[in-house]
C-alpha cells in the first residue's frame, strides 16, 4: 500500500497473520465508511422499491383480501434485507459490500486471522441496534397522532451517539466492530484476484510443482490470507510468507523470488481446494 495512495499515517496499522507477516493495512476514514454505507443503503432502498411496486400489483391484483398477508411480506422482506444484505457479502470471499467494494474497503479481523462468519453476524447484528432501532422510532413517532417528544429526542440521541461514535476512538471503529474484533481497511486495487491466475496448470507453467500432500498443508483460510499477501506490494511480508510455506511443506529448492513462488502455491491450492469440493471435502483451515 502506497502513501500516495493512503497518505494519512495515522490510521496505519500492523496486521500480523499468523505466518508471521505484517500486511501493514490502513484503516478507512470515518467519511469513506459513511460514503459506503450511504451506497448501501441506496441500493437496498432500490431494491425495497422494487419489491413494494411488486407487492402493490399483488394488492390490486388480489384485492383488500390480500392486504394483511402482503403487508406482512413486505415487512419480513425488509427485515430480512436490512439484516441478510451486509451478512451475505461481508461474509464472501470479498468481505465487502457493493458499497464498500465501490470506494474501495473491506472489514478484516483485528487479530490476523481469517474474518469469521461469527464476526461477520455479531457486527452487523449490533448495526441494528446502532441505527435500525432508533430510525424505525422515529418514523413510528412521525406516523402518530400523538408525537412523543421525550421519545424522539431520545431516539435522535440514540442515532446521534452509535453514528459519531467513530469519530471517538483511534481505529474509526463502530460498537459493532468493537464487539466482533473487526477492523475496515482500505483493500488495493493494484492487483485483482483475476490477475493472480485462475489456471490450474499455472504452477507447472512457473517452473513450480507440488505435490497432493504439500498443497494438503493448507487451507481456505490460508488461501485468503495468501491472497491479501499477494494483493499488497509488502515484499519483505512475501518473504516472509514465502519461507513459512516452504518449511511447512518442506519445500527444498531455493527460492529466488517470493512472489512467483506464492503466485504458483496460491494457483496450486485454490485448484487443489476446489477439486476437493466437487468431492464434497471443505478444508476451513490448516487444522482441518
């Protein structure tokens, strides 16, 4: 990661996987995760509007008969949607939403290891505590005869706390990733996932080859720990990585250069990762 690129040090962290490499991450501002969830929240706004012209041809179509049953679709469709819609991609291989893949972050966790699903529910589960919750009792006041003012300033001083909260702490943390041990870090654009090769015949091609068992040693979760390796320009964190995986899987050819090395391992496991699948075998990890 370049300092042109992330010019502010103060939001500079280290990062240690458990192969001993620092990845030197950078963390996202305050206003480009607010830009993000700005996004997402756009495009789950287009997509409930879709969802509500759908449900309004049903109530013309079915009449005031189905009225309750398609007010309630369409309640449970926007619970599922506010909950599932950051769940379903922070916990992919990308670890990002639309919004937050756009300017350019993704969520990690703080301690180096691969992003668990049980850190993906647990901060996006408090984001409905941070500003669901209080939203939901303002528009609820606003549809009443009766506003509850004591309500409604509690409620903005709700909002007003969870939303500022990041402006707080040194890391730019939500209450969210405080709880899950998350961080969201700026991701590189230098070097896709596309262009780490997709062929399996790439390490032979390399002048690498390894063996069932060697590609054995490891799992997903080091294969995306890999890959955030590979996606950095962090050379002394390749060589790092590089001699990890050549002790562990007693690799005993000199190594001239750690990154065609670990781009010929990355091509290896993924193929040798994904032939287990079709075979019904998920390794998470090493320890698998």
């Amino acid at each position: 990661m370049s300092r042109a690129e992330h010019p502010d040090r103060g939001l500079a962290r280290d990062l240690i996987v458990p192969e001993g490499a620092n990845l030197g991450v950078q963390l996202a501002s305050a206003g480009t995760r607010a830009s993000a969830f700005i996004l997402d929240a756009a495009i789950m706004a287009a997509t409930m509007f879709v969802v509500a012209l759908v449900l309004v041809f049903g109530l013309i179509y079915y009449g005031m008969a189905g009225a309750e049953p398609i007010a309630i679709a369409g309640m449970l469709f926007f619970f599922l949607l506010r909950n599932s819609y950051f769940i379903l991609f922070e916990a992919g291989r990308r670890a990002a939403t639309p919004g937050k893949r756009i300017v350019g972050i993704r969520v990690v966790s703080r301690d180096g290891t691969g992003l668990s699903i049980d850190q993906v529910i647990a901060r996006n589960l408090m984001r409905e505590i941070e500003v669901f919750l209080p939203l939901t009792l303002l528009v609820v006041d606003a549809s009443t005869d009766a506003i509850d003012a004591l309500t409604t300033i509690l409620a903005l001083l709700w909002a007003l706390l969870f939303t500022f909260f990041p402006l707080f702490n040194r890391d730019r943390m939500r209450i969210g990733d405080l709880l899950a041990g998350t961080w969201v870090v700026h991701a590189p654009r230098r070097q896709l996932l596309a262009d780490l090769g997709m062929d399996a015949a790439a390490p032979a091609a390399s002048g690498f080859r390894f063996s069932d068992s060697q590609l054995d040693a490891y799992g997903i979760a080091e294969l995306h720990r890999l890959e955030a390796v590979l996606r950095g320009d962090n050379e002394e964190a390749c060589w790092i990585v590089a001699r990890t995986i050549a002790t562990k899987i007693g690799w005993a050819e000199d190594i001239a250069d750690a990154r065609p090395f670990l781009n010929a391992y990355y091509n290896g496991l993924r193929a040798h990762l994904e032939r287990e699948l079709l075979f019904g075998v998920r390794r998470a990890d090493k320890y698998s």
